[in-house]
C-alpha cells in the first residue's frame, strides 16, 4: 500500500529562500527559437525550493510555457529556476504580476526585485521590462538580425532579412485607417 503525499505552499514558505534578481533574456531558450520565447531565471537557495518552485509556476499561470530547476548547483548552495514565456507585448505585465504574487511565498515585494538585463541590474517595473526587451517576434528579429547572420553564416547557412515592406495595398488601407 503505497500512500501519496499532497502538500501545497503556504504563506512565507519560501522566505529568505529566493534572491531578488529576476534574469530576462540572460540565457537561450530551450523550447523554441528565442525570437519566440523571453527566459527569465530566478536564483534559489535550495534544491527543494528550486522544485517547489517550478510546480507553483507551471500550475499556477497557463502563460508559463516551461519551467525547470537547474541540475545542480551554480554555485554553493544556489540553484537557477528558469521560466519561459511567450514573447509578446502582455509579456512585460505578465513578468511584475509574477513577481508581485511571489510576495506571498517570500514576503519580498515588488520595490525589493530588481531585473538583470543584458547584464545591468534595473528596477522591476514593466516600464523597465517595455524599455529593454524586445517584447514581439519581429521586433527581437530587427534588433538581433545582424548577430544572427554572422551566426548563420558561420554555420554555412544562408543569411535572412526580415524585413518586412507593406505592398501598396496595404498602405493605402493603412492610409485610409489612419495609422500612417
């Protein structure tokens, strides 16, 4: 007779469990290609905590594509939560209502996050998350079509370009529409 265990997280269960640094976009997406999904990564003091974790996000909100501990440590005592997301304009809202529910696991508000982006370390607001991220496909392909060429290219592949013209069709609807 095998019996199961059922425990869910409680108020403050992760208190002085989590650092508050929220990495987005500091590592490549393992799902998909990374002009599709925005990987943010949370830094954890435990293993235990890492798979809790995990669990909470992946029941708790159906826009987390993915989320996984890391293997082992990064360090000592430290192990990386990464989390995937759909690349889309909701995205930066979506990332400060993540971090403002896990006040009620770690007692850690809002104003105590801080986003590390391209290596600098920012307020954790959707402002920040709108100004320093590519928060669209296509936009992250404009921004990063250079970098991925070269990429291309030395891979012995062909390069693109993305670049998208309007045909005259669509401009004068868009004319008409007011929108240029």
């Amino acid at each position: 007779m095998t019996t199961q265990l059922n425990e869910s997280l409680k108020y403050l269960d992760m208190e002085n469990q989590m650092i508050p640094i929220l990495g987005v976009d500091q590592y490549a997406s393992k799902i998909g290609d990374d002009n599709e999904f925005i990987t943010l990564d949370f830094t954890v003091r435990s293993k235990g905590c890492a798979t809790d974790l995990v669990v909470w996000l992946e029941r708790g909100y159906e826009w987390v594509i993915d989320a996984e501990a890391s293997p082992g440590e990064i360090s000592r005592g430290k192990f990386l939560v990464f989390v995937e997301i759909k690349r889309r304009q909701r995205s930066a809202n979506q990332i400060i209502d993540l971090i403002n529910d896990l006040e009620t696991l770690t007692g850690l508000t809002a104003e105590d996050w801080q986003l590390k982006i391209a290596d600098k370390m920012y307020p954790a607001t959707a402002e920040t998350v709108k100004e320093h991220i590519e928060l669209s496909p296509h936009d992250y392909r404009e921004e990063h079509e250079e970098e991925l060429n070269e990429m291309r290219v030395i891979a012995g592949l062909e390069p693109t370009n993305h670049t998208y013209e309007a045909d005259e069709d669509i401009k004068l609807l868009q004319r008409q529409a007011g929108l240029i």
